[in-house]
C-alpha cells in the first residue's frame, strides 16, 4: 500500500481517540477489524469530505460478491455440473454471501437441495458459539447495531492466526440463513488449516489466503469422507486470495511455531454480558 502512496498506520494507534480507548481499556492487543473499523470511522467522520463505507458484513458488500456465485453457477451450468456441497471460508460474510447467492436462491424456492458450509476460525467462532443479537459492527460501538450472530462486539479474538476473518460477527443475511436452518457452519482449527493449505499448494501449485484455506480444509475433510463411504460427490470451495501477501504466516507454520486458540465459555459469556439490550417489537 506504501508502494501506491498509501499512509498506513497499524489499529488499534493512538492517532484516533477511539483507539486510544481501545489501548485503555485492552492494554497490548494486537487489535481486530473491529477495532480498525472504529479508528477508520473516525479518521473518516472528523475530516472534510471523507466517507467510510463499512465492508464485509454489509449486504451491499454481498452483492457485489455475488457476482462470484454468477460465474461459478454459469461455469457448472455450462459443463453440466450440480454441486452437492459448497464451502466458504466466512468472516464478515462477504464472500460467501456472495459465492452462495444463486445457489441459495434455488435452495430458498426448493428448487435444489445443495449442502452450504460456513466455515470459520475455532478462536473467532461467531455463528457456531455466538448470539442472535442486535450489535455494533465495531470495537467502539460507534456504527448502527445489526441483527447477527456475534460474540460481542467486544471480543477480541486472539492473535493466532485466522487473517481476516478476525471479526466478532456475522453477515445478518447469513445469520439469518443459518437461524432458518439453510446454511451449516463449522470452525477449523489454524493449524490444521496451514496443514491444509500446504497440501492443497503442493498438489494445484497455488498458495492459497489463509482465509481461503479454512475452506480448503472442510473441502478435504468432506472429500475424505466420500473416499470412506465410496459415494461421489462434487464438492465446490471458493479460493478467495493469495497466499503470499502472508508469507510470514506460512514461516510461522513452516517452524512449527503456530498456535492454535478456542476461547473458553467464560471468556465468550464475559462478552455476551457487554451486548446492548435491544427490546425487539
Ligand atoms: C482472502 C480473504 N478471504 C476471505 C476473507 C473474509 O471476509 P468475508 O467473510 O467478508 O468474505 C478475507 C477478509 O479479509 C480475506 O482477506
């Protein structure tokens, strides 16, 4: 980013008042994107003629992703090919919103009948142990609330490494797909992830995101079921970015030197208790 011109300041920075609150109030943290949103928030509201668009866990991201789920529907439909199970990686939700989108479409009108996982970081597991709750997108409270499964807007999810999908909560369409019972979600481990990212390089030659990879892992996992059972099934992932904006993450797990973290129930329970109380009508 300093390449193209770019001024980069690591979150939580002191430069923001929302950040200094952060620092306060979680001495040493490494941060998370929901403390970046509030600093950028703020960089953006108290300076002319800048507007902050929040990503990710916003439909209007999903949208545009959708465009994913279009061609991979269109590529299968030309060669004849109906998946059986398809897997994203979800942090914010974006991308698997998006990928899903027509998939999703047939499944809401009962059309199809296709298996959809969300997979997500065991450290950061937001629909699998989190709550139905209206909360802020934000460390700092300072965006409107959303309808999502969250583990409280003040979690902070530890360092190890699960990349962007460091995020306390979920997409509120894809909260609500997997309240409904559309959607199944499962969290992985991060080194079985690396374990499964390094597999799936050496066989295709691609480096996958560590985000990506978290699908990657539930792909394989799935593939070997079949190999067990001797069913056939086709099985679609979404490859969602390049390893190698990452290469000190593949170091870290390459000297044997990445940790894995599951928040233990109090630590989630401690978060839960800061939501806002919302009446719901
Ligand atoms: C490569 C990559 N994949 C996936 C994600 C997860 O985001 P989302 O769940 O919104 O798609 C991120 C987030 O930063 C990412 O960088």
């Amino acid at each position: 980013m300093r390449t193209y011109g770019a001024n980069v300041t690591p979150s939580p920075s002191t430069t923001t008042e929302v950040g200094r609150e952060i620092l306060k109030n979680h001495p040493g943290t490494t941060g998370s994107l929901g403390c970046a949103i509030s600093e950028a928030v703020e960089a953006a509201t108290k300076q002319d003629g800048y507007r902050y668009v929040l990503g990710s866990v916003l439909n209007q991201v999903l949208l545009h992703q959708s465009v994913i789920g279009l061609e991979t529907k269109t590529a299968l439909d030309k060669y004849g090919i109906e998946p059986d199970i398809i897997i994203g990686c979800a942090g914010g939700g974006s991308n698997l919103g998006g990928l899903i989108a027509p998939f999703m479409r047939e499944k809401l009108r009962g059309e199809k009948d296709y298996r959809i996982i969300a997979v997500e970081p065991a450290s950061c597991p937001s629909l699998t142990r989190g709550k139905y709750a209206y909360d802020f997108c934000d460390t700092g409270m300072v965006t409107p609330l959303q309808k999502m499964y969250t583990l409280g807007s003040n979690f902070i999810p530890s360092a190890n490494h699960a990349g962007g999908l460091r995020y306390h909560g979920m997409s509120s369409t894809l909260s609500q797909l997997y309240d409904d019972g559309y959607l199944e979600a499962t969290s992985v481990e991060q080194t079985d992830v690396f374990k499964a990212a390094k597999y799936f390089a050496q066989v295709e030659g691609i480096l996958p995101a560590p985000e990506s990879s978290h699908a990657i892992r539930v792909a394989i996992d799935e593939a070997l079921k079949c190999k067990e059972t001797g069913e056939e099934k086709t099985i679609v992932f979404g490859l969602t970015g390049t390893g190698y904006f990452d290469m000190v993450a593949y170091e870290k797990f390459n000297n044997g030197e990445m940790s894995d973290y599951i928040p233990t129930d109090e630590e989630l329970e401690a978060s839960f208790a800061q939501l806002p109380q919302v009446e719901e009508l």
